[in-house]
C-alpha cells in the first residue's frame, strides 16, 4: 500500500498538477527527467537528466490459484555521452543492485517528500546507442516466501480425524 506524504497529496489535489519520476540506482546513481538537487536527510543528491520514462506498475494475484504475478518495471533512459561516458558502461555491473522509484510534483522540496512507487532489484539491462533499457523486478518474491508446513497438529483430541494425529 502505498503511503501518500502530505505535500504530494496536496499537490494530487490541485486543478493542475506536475508530477514525474524519478530513480536511484544502487544508492549512487540519481536519475530523473531533469537535472536538479534534492535533498535527502540534508544531503544534497544530484539528479542527472537521462529522460527517464518508466513502464506501468501492474501486480496480480489468482485468488483461485493462490498465485501472484510478480511485477515488472522497465526502465527507459538516454544512452548518450556525458564527461565521455555512456550511462551503458556505467550500469554493467549492476546487475541485482536495488532500484527505488519515486514520482516527484512541484512542492516537494525532499526525497522524503515523494512518493515511492517501486522498489526492485535490476534483473536484466540492454542498450544500444541511444537507448538503455533496465528491467526490474520487485521484492515479492523475496518478502513472501514462506517455509510450510508451519507446524505439526500433535496429539492434542482436537484433531479433525484420528489420521491427522502428528501430521504437519
């Protein structure tokens, strides 16, 4: 679920209303659709600009099944030089490294201050000239797993049957 800070909220509000998203990769790269500063527990992260566009955010779960679909996230982001460096030589060891995204609007002056709508791991990331693209998967799998069974029924009599006596 997600948790709506007062600043976004108010601004969600408005008739008009600018949002957009924005990335950190492995706690050391910042990534949006503008250059910019933005504070973090009062340091200063610098925000490149590699017109950062990301996929829907979709998850799913069969009830009938008891299944889930994990959820994907696709990165896309501008593979062109800066300081003589591609953001594709940049990102190839990055490879299960934590990507957060967050969606930013006008009045949030803090990290703190937007929303955050992903977290995931880097499953996958291709590039050409132009272009990189960064497939994430979120932390469903991980969270959810569960070791069963639980427990055993023991020999308590108020075991459904007689045959389900010390049964897991």
């Amino acid at each position: 679920m997600l948790t709506i800070k007062p600043k976004f909220e108010n601004d969600i509000q408005r008739n008009h209303s600018t949002s957009y998203p924005i990335a950190i990769i492995d706690n050391e790269y910042y990534i949006s659709t503008i250059e910019e500063v933005i504070l973090s527990n009062n340091e200063p992260l610098n925000f490149k600009d590699y017109s950062l566009k990301i996929s829907n955010i979709k998850e799913s779960i069969n009830i009938e099944t008891h299944s889930f679909q994990i959820s994907n996230l696709t990165l896309t982001l501008n593979n062109y030089k800066q300081n003589g460096t591609r953001l594709s030589d940049i990102l190839t060891d990055k490879i299960n490294k934590p990507v957060s995204v967050y969606y930013k609007s006008q009045s949030c002056e803090t990290l703190e201050d937007c929303l955050l709508v992903y977290t995931g791991l880097i499953k996958r990331n291709t590039h050409d000239d132009s272009i990189v693209k960064i497939t994430l998967e979120d932390l469903t799998d991980i969270k959810l797993q569960k070791e069963v069974p639980v427990a055993n029924l023991g020999f308590n009599r108020n075991v459904y049957n007689k045959d389900y006596i010390n049964r897991p």
